[in-house]
C-alpha cells in the first residue's frame, strides 16, 4: 500500500517497544531512535518506510 503511488505523507513508523519486544521489532528492521534512551520499560524505535522502496 505505501510503496506504488504514496500518497500518504507518511515515512517513519514509530514505536514505545517494552523491552522484551525489542528484538521483535529489530528482527523486523526497526532501529533505536536514540543511544540515550534509558527508560527502565520501554525503548523508543523506528522503521523508515523508504527501506521498502529502496
């Protein structure tokens, strides 16, 4: 749906990953959002949609 004919405006998908999810999403191709993340629960992640196209 976002790779032929976009016209969404969007281009990162975000996610406030519990950390037992984390390699979920990093298996998925989701990065860190930040190394100075330390919350004790959750990682802040993203994924850039044109990864996809590319």
């Amino acid at each position: 749906m976002f790779v032929i004919d976009n016209k969404t405006g969007c281009r990162f998908l975000t996610v406030d990953a519990y950390l037992n999810a984390v390699p979920f999403y990093e298996k998925n191709g989701f990065r860190f959002m930040n190394a100075e993340d330390d919350d004790p629960h959750t990682r802040l992640m993203y994924f850039d949609l044109m990864d996809l196209v590319a």
